[in-house]
C-alpha cells in the first residue's frame, strides 16, 4: 500500500508513519518543519522529506491513501491536490480505525489518565510476552515506537483523545474508534478553544459512550460523578463495570497496594494513579490477564514518560517533572507527591502554557489547585499568549484565580531560572508541572542542584 503523510512530523503522525513503514507499506510525507525527535527517528527510516515544505507534484493518482495531520490547514496545496484528484484521504483515528476494524478495539478514554492506563496496560503486556497492537501518547520502556500495527494480533489498544481529528474533520477522535472495549477515567473540562462550554465538552464522552458497538463493554471511574452520570444514563446495550481507587498506604515513601495476597510495594504513587491502575486491571482482565499475573506485572511499572517521572534524587530531596497542565491533572498531581512527601516541603512549579490555561475566562478553574505544595510558582510567557492571539492575562488575574496569597508568579524565563537555581532543596520536593519547558529551562541542569 502507497501511503502519503500531509504534515508527517507531528509526534502523532510520524509514529503512525513508522508503524506503517515497519509493517512494509510504502511511506512518503511532507512537513513544512520537522523537530528532534521525530526528524532523527524518521531519518533513521528514510522518511524524512528532503526539503521541508508542501509540494503538490507529489499527490498523484498512485497513492492508496492521504493521511492528513492537524498541523496541516484547510488550504494545504498538496490536500487541494489530494481533493482535486479524488484520493481516499483520512483523518489519523480513521486510518487507525481501517487498520483495525477486523481486531478487538480496546480504546482508554478521559480528560486525564488516559496514557497512564494505556501504558499500564501495555507494560502488562509486555512483561507476559502477549503481542497486541497500539497506538499511545508517550514513550514507553522496552517500546521502540509509540505505535503498533500487525496483520496477526487480535486486540489493538488505543489511547482515546477527544481532541480533532483534523484540519477537515471536526470530530474528537475517539468518536472514530468504535471501541468493543472502552474505559472512561476522568471528565473535567479542557481543550476551551475547541469546546467552549462544559456541556459541549462532556457531550463529547456521552458520544464515545454511544459509539461502544453493541454487546461490548465500558469499565468507569464512579468516583468522578460526571463519567457515573454519563455511562448510566447511556442507553447502549453494552455491560457496565465500575471501578474505584484500590485500598493502599504510604510508609516511608514507598506506596503499599492492598492486594489479596497482602501489601505489595509498588513504583507509582498518588491517588489518582493508584485509580489508574484499578482501571487498567480490569482492561486486562479483559483481555486474558488473571489479577496475580497483573499485579506481578505491574509492581515493575516506573510510569509513563514524562508522567511524574524522577529526574533527580539525593538522600535528602527528590524533584519530579510532569506533563501535568490542566487544573484537575495539576492538583492531583501536586497532592500526590505531597502525600508520598509528607515529611518535606513541596515546591510546586507550574508552567501555564496551552491555550486553556492562558485564556483569562478559564483561568478561575484553577482555584485551589496548588493548595497541596507548601510554596507554589506559577510561570507564563505574556509572548505565548500574544502568538495564541489570546487576550492579555495580567499577574493579578492569575492571583485572583489561584486564590492563592502567596502565589509567586514569573513572565521572564531568567527570573524564574534564578529564583530556582536560589533554592536550598535541602528536605525538599520539587515538582515541575508543564507542557512546554519554561521559556527554554535545561532539566539536565536543574538535576545538578540535587
């Protein structure tokens, strides 16, 4: 099969392009630029375009399919080209739907937990020596691509974003998968540009709910009152299975699951993912993992790159960075690590860097949500907001909305480098929670200071 990428580079994209590749298709694509590390790893393949930029002389009638990317516009010259030329072109979730109609979908959905459940599942997975097919949002250990696509193996797990298909197709992705399996972790709001109000944005689980086919299943976090409301009201002829967080405790450090079997030490820690984790068990349940066998794989899982992942440790202090951005990732997160921490103080650090958390109407919903760290800073660049074409938000707007007295707040990235560099991290915590990277910070250099 003859397969062109329109906007290969994405982090997305590229994997999908490498799966195809690797499964012998034929591969080409165009980007107008191309970051490390996809540049280097579709390098590595031969995939990376010879001169960045759309060329329409290369969609011709001999390509099987277009797979187009959110980065792309409406106006691309090669997709007017593909339209022109009548190709089969395809949003990333229907390709990977057409790949896996015939197979057992497993699809993991939710405003937060989604990649840490998918890679749960596929950390289980793997330590079994049990070959399934995925596509997941973040690097996994012992995985060499971010997704998977066989001709052989029955199940294909997907991690189920509600964010756009593409720049010609306004559907969340996860309505596109049609899941004979489903598990839905979390609703709170996100993605503001996209879905302006709360209601239009759970509408868009109570139709991932729906698109279960018939006769297969939803396991639900019924502790989050919103997924409870939204899976019971459904009226999909599909089993219902709740789940909630599992009994466990902390004792120097180190989080002990209550098991059958009695307290077993594991990596992760923090409410949220030991919810996390009661999901992901019952997903493998599903798919032929007995609970011993789940817990023995998982008592080895160290989490999802860039989820609370450990960049430094001293006999002292720890710091951890997380991907966390949105309020309800942000303060789960930062109570997490201060209850594995009870005993040190917990600097927070939080990058406001998406278009929801810079958009001044949606700032308040970030109200207690650093209430857990002993000292709480929050930075944003006023350039990031002004490049979003976003109204400015001021200091006192975002003091306002963490509701916060002793919110520090920095706009300059030297500032807030200087203020962390300052710090005696002597029985602390740090935690860096972002999406980008605090206008340019070296995390390799801030693991020095521990």
């Amino acid at each position: 099969m003859n397969v062109h990428f329109i906007a290969i580079g994405g982090a997305a994209m590229h994997n999908l392009a490498l799966a195809l590749h690797n499964k012998g298709y034929k591969v080409t694509g165009s980007d107008d630029t191309i970051f490390d590390p996809s540049k280097s790893r579709l390098e590595a393949k031969g995939l990376l375009p010879e001169v960045f930029g759309w060329f329409p002389e290369k969609i011709t009638s001999d390509l099987d399919a277009i797979v187009l990317g959110m980065h792309a516009k409406a106006d691309n010259p090669e997709l007017l080209k593909a339209q022109d030329l009548g190709l089969k072109i395809y949003s990333y979730p229907e390709f990977l739907y057409e790949q896996s109609k015939d197979k057992t979908r497993v699809v993991i959905g939710g405003s937060h937990g989604k990649t840490t459940i998918t890679s749960m599942i596929l950390h289980v997975m793997h330590y079994h020596d049990r070959d399934v097919d995925y596509m997941v949002g973040a690097q996994l250990e012992g995985f060499d691509v971010m997704v998977k696509l066989t001709e052989d193996n029955d199940f294909i797990v997907l991690e189920g974003d509600e964010y756009l298909s593409s720049p010609i197709d306004r559907r969340p992705k996860f309505h596109l998968y049609k899941p004979n399996i489903a598990l839905l972790s979390g609703i709170a709001w996100d993605h503001i540009n996209v879905f302006p109000t709360y209601e239009n944005y759970v509408e868009q689980f109570s139709i991932f709910v729906d698109s279960i086919v018939r006769g297969g299943s939803i396991n639900y976090n019924e502790e989050d009152a919103e997924v409870k409301r939204v899976v019971e009201v459904s009226e999909n002829q599909i089993r219902k299975i709740p789940y909630q967080t599992p009994q466990y405790e902390v004792e120097n450090g180190e989080t002990l699951l209550d098991t059958s079997e009695g307290p077993m030490p594991i990596e992760v820690f923090g409410a949220h993912n030991l919810n996390n984790l009661a999901g992901a068990k019952w997903i493998c349940q599903h798919m032929g993992i007995d609970e011993d066998d789940f817990y023995e794989a998982i008592s080895t899982f160290k989490g999802a790159n860039k989820r609370l992942e450990k960049i430094a440790e001293s006999n002292t202090s720890v710091a951890y960075k997380d991907f966390a951005h949105s309020p309800s990732k942000v303060k789960a997160t930062t109570e997490a690590v201060k209850a594995q921490y009870q005993d040190k103080e917990l600097l927070a650090c939080l990058e406001l860097h998406t278009y929801s958390s810079l958009n001044a109407a949606f700032l308040k919903e970030y109200k207690g949500a650093l209430d857990a760290a002993d000292k709480a800073v929050v930075f944003y660049s006023p350039h990031a907001v002004e490049i979003k074409k976003l109204e400015e938000v001021s200091h006192q707007q975002i003091a306002d909305a963490f509701e916060r007295d002793d919110l520090i707040i920095y706009t300059n990235p030297q500032d807030f480098k200087a203020y962390l560099f300052s710090q005696n991290f002597e029985n602390k915590a740090l935690l860096l929670m972002s999406s980008g990277n605090y206008g340019g910070l070296d995390f390799d250099e801030v693991t020095k200071l521990f």
